[in-house]
C-alpha cells in the first residue's frame, strides 16, 4: 500500500512552499520594493496565492486526504501523523467551501480599498473609503453564508484567526472584562501623574536601534534565522521556520515605540523559529491561533520588556547610550513613564490598561455591519460613541478615529478580538512560568532569559498549529482561557504603581 501520508506531505510541501514565496513577495513589498513595483507585486502575488489556492482544493489533494485520513484511525490522535493528517483536513474543509471567484473578487476588492483607505487617511476623510468598506462588509456577508449552519454569522470570520471561538465566547470575554478595565483607567487617570517628558527628548535612532537589537537578542532572537528592517508599520513574517523576518520603525515623536515594538515582533519572531522541525513545509508549521500569537509578543513586550526587574537590568545600559536624555531620571521614574496610563485615540500606542478598551468598539462594530444592526455610513459615529463611553474621548479626526487601522480595508474581519485574547493568555502563561519558577525576577534582573525562551518553546513553540489554541492553553497551565488572571494582573501593577488602595 502506498503510504498517503507520504503523497499527502508532498503535495502540501509544495503549497506550502508558494505560501512562503507569497509571504517573501509581501516583506518585500513592505521593506524594499520600489514605489513603481506595485503593479508587477500585485500580479505575481496574485497568480502565486491562486496557484496555491487551486492546488490546496484539488480533487487529487482531496482523494489523497482522505485516503491518508483512512491510514491514521489506527494511530493515537495525539500521535504527530495524526495531528498533521487532521490538521490539513481541517484546513482543507474550509478552503474548499470559498470559490475560486471569490476569492479572485475579495483580492481585487481589497487592493483597491486599500488604496482608497490610504487616500481617506491622509485626507481624514471617511467618504472616500465607504464604498469600499461597504463592498468588503458585503463581501464578508457572503462568505459566512459559505460556512452555513453557524449559531452566529461572525462565527464564520472568528473562526479564520482563533479556531474554536464563538462570537457567544468573545461577548462574555468582553462583559467580564469591560466595565473592570474601565473602572480602573479612569481611577488611575483620576490620580496624579508623574513626569514623562523625557521618554519623548530627542533620541538617536541608530542608538535606539541597536540597543532594542541587544534586548532582543538576549531573548534569543536567532540572527543567523532571522533579519530585522525597516517599514512603515512594524512586523513579523515567517517565510519558514529558519527564516523569520521583522521589521520595525522610528517616530521621533515617540522613539521608544521602536524599543517596544521590537520586543513585541521578537515576541511573534520567537514563536515563529521555535516550531518544531518536523512541521517544515506542512500546514502545521506557524503559531496555534493569532491570540496564541499575540500572547507571545505581548508577553515580551509587556510582562518582561514594561517590569521592574527588566529595567532594573537594563536602565544602567540604557542611561549610559542616553546619558544626557535620561540625566537625572531614577530607574523609579523611568518605570513609572513607560507604563503610563492614558486614555488615547490611537490602538496601537495604548497601554495595558486601555489596550482591550480600544479593541471591543473595533469587534462591535463589525459584529453590527455583518448582521446589518448598522450601516457601514454610521460606523464612525458608533466608533465615537463608543470611544467616549470606554474612554472618555471622542477622537479629532476619522484620521485619528475609524480610518486608523488599515485591517478592514484589506478585508481582515474577525481578527480584532484576537489581539485581547492574546492579553489574557500572555498572563496566564506567565503565571505558569512564575509558580514553576519563583526565582523568574532574579533571573530577569541577571538578564537571564534563556530559561523563560526555553520553555516556553518546550510547552508552546514546538507545536505549531498541531493544538487547538483552547486545547493548547489548558495542556500547558491546567486552566480554561480566562479573564480573571488578567483583570487581577492589572490590578495589582497599577494598584502599586498608582498607590490604589488594594484591590482598588
Ligand atoms: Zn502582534
């Protein structure tokens, strides 16, 4: 008998392998390609990711699963053929649902809503992305009905980015956590606030460059598997396990978002170059989910990179590349600065605090333009309103307002809520990490990171999209995705930070 999972594991390496050159074509249009190149990108992106497509949904793929499948029933389902051979049939179940048109129709609507959202953020404004928007909105409508029977329409775009979700599971999230984090920013911002000026002198770039590519690399940021450029928005992209690419920015107005953002995309990097081998050039290979995803770059970026005994390793080194910006200011102060809390217009310069506060008014309203409760015309005074209600503001400009993420206009919807899953599942692991260790702040003040790299690649990285990210996060800490860690994590670092009173 010919061995299926074999066949099965070529044919998938092969589309696997234009994936990789898709991602490579997008890193280069990010990081390098000339303004002129956009059409020639288009086209070969285009014709790679049908390629892809065609091939993944093929009836020899299909007949060759399902043969494969009929191989495993003997084996344990936790044995790795098992999760691989599952895996690719899950995958391959909702891919063959999506036509081949539309997926053709998404990306041509797509890249030119993209165009008009860059247009209608420059000018602010949201008139000239609304056609578009509403075009993606019914395009989306559509796509749920390829997914029918579902309890909710936007099962269907959740499950694309945190597989095992429901739209009843982000809701009771976002009810235990809304009135909490709400609660707590505005008693914070209701206490008096100490000095930050300084994070915000003029900083040089390279210098800041460099020292966020020291900090990474005591994470163990692979350099010989991986590169860091520059782009206009940061990022991670794996090509492979061996070559995971990341890019970052410098704000003058902000230079420490780059110290930050790399430590976040060295987070997702991490993740990416601590898969296991064996799922090179198979659809497990990548992160479970991208709220387990995000769980990794915010558990650098905020738990480790924003702690005491972080700084209390770094501040020295960092004072004496910035000896006349930091002149004066204690490892106190500077603490104190970087975990500021301030209600903000923008997401991605939130803070722990507000982060998720940004994120539900995004998945309100997409839940409310797919079931049509709104319009997409009305969408931006429901951002407004909603900004005001959580945060207290109402945003200048659509600028500053609903045309600041660029994911709807290249027709990313579902995928908002995974950025306050991956909050909540960064605690959780951490405090796994912390009850298995209690010396993980010595170690963080020796600047000893290895240990915190290691395991999580021993209970996380390795296995790829093998888990489900609910099955995942119970394996390794023994508990259910949850709120609670996270709402107390907050409470009891910006209880002390702020002088709250306990439990406040
Ligand atoms: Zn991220």
């Amino acid at each position: 008998m010919a061995d299926d999972v074999a066949t099965l594991n070529s044919l998938v390496g092969e589309i696997v392998d234009l994936r990789s050159a898709a991602s490579l074509l997008d890193w280069d249009a990010a990081v390098c390609m000339p303004p002129g190149g956009v059409g020639v990108y288009g086209n070969n992106s285009a014709t790679i990711r049908r390629l892809a497509h065609d091939r993944f949904t093929s009836t020899q793929l299909g007949e060759c699963l399902e043969r494969a499948l009929r191989q495993i029933e003997s084996l344990p389902p936790d044995a790795e053929l098992s999760r691989l051979v599952k895996v690719t049939a899950r995958d391959y179940d909702r891919a063959v649902r999506v036509p081949a048109e539309y997926i053709a129709e998404q990306a041509m609507a797509t890249s030119t809503a993209y165009q008009a959202w860059k247009e209608a953020r420059e000018r602010s404004d949201f008139a000239i992305f609304l056609p578009h928007l509403e075009k993606i909105i019914a395009l989306k409508q559509q796509y749920v009905g390829f997914f029918q029977p579902l309890d909710h329409p936007y099962d269907a775009v959740l499950e694309d980015y945190e597989p095992g979700f429901r739209t009843s599971d982000i809701e009771t999230m976002f009810g235990a956590l809304r009135e909490r984090q709400v609660d707590l920013a505005r008693t914070i911002q209701n206490h008096p606030r100490s000095e930050d000026a300084f994070l915000r002198a003029s900083y040089d770039e390279q210098v800041m460059v460099n020292f966020a590519r020291e900090v990474i690399s005591t994470f163990g940021f692979d350099w010989s598997r991986g590169r860091q450029d520059k782009s206009a928005h940061p990022f991670a992209t794996p090509i492979g396990t061996d070559d995971v690419r990341i890019t970052t920015r410098f704000d003058e107005r902000n230079p420490f978002e780059t110290l930050f953002s790399t430590m976040h995309e060295a987070g997702h990097a991490l993740y990416e170059q601590g898969v296991a081998p064996v799922w090179e050039r198979t659809v497990v290979r990548g992160g479970a989910s991208l709220g387990v995803h995000e769980s990794q770059s915010r558990l650098w970026e905020n738990l480790i990179g924003r702690s005491l005994p972080f700084w209390e390793h770094f501040f020295p080194l960092l004072r004496r590349r910035f000896p006349s910006q930091l002149q004066g200011v204690s490892l106190e102060a500077f603490y104190h600065a970087i975990n500021r809390v301030k209600s903000s217009f923008i997401r991605v310069e939130a803070d722990e605090v507000t982060y998720n506060l940004h994120v539900m008014p995004r998945v309100e309203i997409e839940i409310a333009l797919l079931t049509k409760a709104i319009a997409a015309k009305d969408a931006p005074d429901f951002w407004n309103a909603k900004m005001k209600e959580y945060l207290g503001i109402v945003p200048d400009s659509p600028t500053h307002g609903i045309l600041q993420d660029m994911h709807w206009s290249i027709g990313l919807f579902g995928y908002f809520a995974t950025y306050t899953v991956g909050n909540l599942i960064s605690v959780q692991l951490w405090e796994k990490f912390t009850a298995e260790r209690p010396d993980s702040s010595e170690m963080i003040r020796r600047g000893e990171f290895a240990p915190i790299r290691e395991w999580l690649r021993t209970v996380l990285h390795r296995h790829g999209r093998s888990y489900q990210p609910r099955e995942l996060v119970e394996n390794i800490t023994g508990s259910a995705i949850s709120t609670k860690p996270y709402l107390d994590y907050l409470s009891i670092k910006y209880g002390a930070l702020c002088g709250l009173p306990a439990g406040g």
